[in-house]
C-alpha cells in the first residue's frame, strides 16, 4: 500500500497546522525532512526541513509505529504553524519524498480496512466532526468507542448462536430431534426480537440528532408564513409584510430545539398566480413539500378555510401533516393544541409568539425525539434500513417457525445476521464504503 499525506487542519490561518503522513514510507520521509524518525509516541520539537536542508518550519513532530496508529500503519504528525503558504511548502516536501496526496476520509478508510475501527465507529468520527449540538457530539462519541457497535454485535452473537442451534437440525436428521417443538427456538426469537426493537429505537434517536428534522411551512399568501419561521428561527430571517405573495423563493432556517435540529423552510403562498416569477416560487414550494419530514400548513383564523384537498392527495404518505391556525391574536382563538385521528391542530400568533411553545413541543412529539443523552449513540438513515429490514426477516422467520419450516427459518436468521453485520462492514460492497468515505474531510 503506498504512503499517504494531507493537511489535516482547516484552510485559513491558525496557530497551528498539521500535516499527517500514514504509510511505509512514513519513516524515510521523517528522516528526510526531520533528519531522523522520532521515538515512537513521543512529542520532539524539531526542525522541518526542505531537500537543501534549509528550514521551513519548527514545531512538533510525533511519530507513531505500527501497529499501534489510528490507521494501523506507521504514522508522522508534524505540528508546525498554521499558514496555509508554510503548511503547502511542507507538504510539498513530503509528496516529493514518495507520498501522494490523500483523498477524502481515506486515513479513516485505512483505520477501517486495518480493523481498528468498524464501519459504524468511522462513520462516527465524521458525525462528531459535524456535530451541531452538544447532544449530537456526545452521541457521535459514544458510537465511537464502539457502544452501537457492541448492541449490534451482541444481536449478531444471539443470532449466530440461533442459527448454530437450528441448522444442527438440518445437518444431523438422524438424530430426530425435533427443534422446531423445542420451546427454546421460540423463546430466543422473542428475545433477538425485544431486543432488536431497543436498538432501532435508540437508533432513531440518534438519527434525529445526526440529521434532524425538515420541516415545511406552507399556505396561502399573507397567512403569516414568514412570521412563523422568525418565530421558531428567533431573528428575522424572513421579510415580513401585508403584501400577499412577499415571498417568491424558498427560505431555510436552522434550529435546535432541545438539541434536535430542525431544518425551517419557508415557501412562496400556495396560489395560482399568471407572475412568472411566482409561479416558480409555487413550484419550488411544492418540490419541498414532497420531500419533507413534516408539513406545517398555516391558514389564518380568522377565516374558515382549510386544508386543501388537492394538498392532501398529493401529500406523500411518509409526511406528517400539522395544521397551524395563525393570528390568534386577532382572531381571539384560545392557543392550543387539537388532535384528531387525521391530523394535529395547533393555534398560535406568530406576531406575539402566543402558543408557539405548544408548536415547538408538537414538533419533537411527533418525530419521536426524547431529550435524554444517557445512552444515546448517534446513527445514519442507512443503520435504521438495516435494523428495520433484519426485523423484517426475523418476522418472517416466526411466521416460519409457526409454519414448522426449519430451512426457511435457518435462511431469515442469515439474512437477518448479514443485514446487521453491514452496520460495522462486515457485509459492505466497495461502492458503499467509497460512498460513506467521500463524505468526510481531507486529513481525516
């Protein structure tokens, strides 16, 4: 494998700079630069050299031997200062010695491929990069250190564990034990099955944490819109004015309520209009719309109209559906909250910000969001699709069981395993791992 470097330090000036060098040519290029490989974890100020021996830099260099490196190769940081014009001259020096540039998430990769990471705890470290909230960090750190790896492995241990007890059936009939009126198959299945729930569960919870929750607000013209996003934005993000139609584009708002984040995107009034300009502003409202975790539709209170039907058809099945009554204030609508079997009705004032606490506890409410970090471990949409379909096939293997089918069975327990298994990259193709790896930083 051959010998990588990157700067690992954001662009721009700073204090300090780090170049990190992975590879085996980490020792020649440190000898070539430093004048000798520093002792094995242990921080030297030296100098930094260019090929006429002239020095470029001085900082600390810390050289780690493999095995024991966060890639599992040998690996030199060198910590100089932080100008972009002295860390470019350095790296220079050190791509001339034999290594190349890094690409994106490609130190993690080999931490991965060199098994001192699973899949689950690299992903990780790229959510803890770009954790938002205290909450989020927390989370992405308790992932990293291997707790959501351990609950996964621990339901992949049962299942093997399982799978050993039922295929002893089908690789030794002679010995006609009839596993499947063993009462033991039943009571493991129940067991995978309460426990594989716990995790989904925790999973959803940090994936709210890591991706948060979009949500739409749409409507008429003048139904108060824009005087809601400010509200829950808590600035004045959006302009806001007696004119119908002020708002022609699409505008978006990043929050945090109680460490979830929401992403607020204000759309144009839902109207028929012969304004070009307007009518993009609708159809870009509606591209939203249909992609968005939940949908708040705004009418004025003061009118009797509702939701329209056309609305409600086009509405895709995932997105919730919450119908705000505006203008309390004027109106003189109690502020509350009003459920019903089809949808959450809630009245506010976006102008006086009567009722939108009611709002903001709807919000967590209906995505599931506890705020508790005791436990929490942050998770992808892609873990959730996985756990969600190995519960799949563990259902299906119950109707199995039920059905005194131990072959098929035996082959929902596997599926069940390998689906799990790709959470920590046991079962993970190339073109996954090349996916989840472009999205972290350089040096990383």
């Amino acid at each position: 494998m051959d010998t990588i470097a990157a700067i690992a330090t954001p662009t721009g000036q700073g204090g300090v700079g780090i170049i990190r060098v992975s590879g085996p040519l980490t020792d020649a290029i440190a000898k070539a630069i430093l004048g000798r490989c520093p002792r094995a974890r242990q921080a030297e100020y030296l100098a930094f050299m260019d090929a006429e021996g002239s020095v470029i830099d001085k900082g600390i260099a810390v050289f780690f031997a493999k095995p024991h490196s966060f890639t599992g190769e040998d690996v030199l940081e060198l910590h100089g200062h932080g100008g972009q014009v002295v860390l470019d001259m350095l790296l220079q020096q050190v791509l001339m010695h034999g290594a190349r540039l890094a690409r994106a998430g490609e130190f993690s990769e080999r931490a991965f491929l060199n098994e001192k990471i699973d899949l689950a705890q690299a992903e990780a470290i790229a959510d803890l990069i770009a954790a938002d909230s205290e909450d989020a960090a927390r989370a992405a750190m308790r992932s990293l250190q291997g707790e959501f790896s351990s609950a996964i492995d621990q339901l992949v241990e049962q299942l093997v564990q399982l799978r050993t007890y039922l295929e002893a059936a089908l690789d030794f009939p002679e010995e006609e034990i009839d596993f499947i009126a063993d009462s033991v198959v039943a009571i493991k299945l129940g067991e995978i099955q309460s426990q594989i729930k716990t995790v989904l569960e925790s999973a959803r919870q940090g994936c709210l944490l890591k991706e948060g929750m979009t949500v739409v607000i749409a409507g008429k013209p003048n139904a108060g819109k824009s005087s809601l996003l400010n509200q829950l934005a808590g600035s004045d993000t959006a302009i806001v004015t007696d004119i119908p139609g002020t708002t022609r584009d699409v505008l978006r708002e990043h929050i945090q309520i109680d460490g979830l984040p929401l992403h607020i995107i204000d759309t144009a009034g839902l109207r028929h209009s012969a304004d070009l300009i307007e009518q993009e502003g609708v159809r870009r409202a509606w591209r939203e719309i249909e992609r968005c975790d939940r949908l708040l539709y705004l009418i004025d209170s003061q009118t009797k109209d509702d939701v329209p039907k056309e609305l409600i058809e086009q509405l895709p099945k995932s997105t919730g559906l919450s119908v705000v009554f505006n203008k309390t204030d004027v109106s003189g609508e109690r502020n509350r909250i009003s459920e019903t079997p089809e949808r959450t009705e809630i009245y506010v004032s976006a102008k006086t910000g009567q009722g939108i606490d009611l709002l903001r506890q709807h919000l967590k409410t209906s995505m599931g969001y506890h705020q508790r970090t005791e436990g929490q471990f942050i998770a992808r949409r892609r873990h959730i699709m996985a756990i969600n379909t190995a519960a799949e096939h563990l259902n299906k293997g119950l109707r199995c069981y039920e059905d005194c089918s131990v072959e098929l069975l035996a082959e929902e327990l596997r599926l069940a395993q390998q689906h799990l298994s790709s959470i920590t990259g046991e079962f993970t193709s190339d073109d996954l791992l090349g996916k989840i790896f472009a999205e972290f930083c350089i040096g990383k």
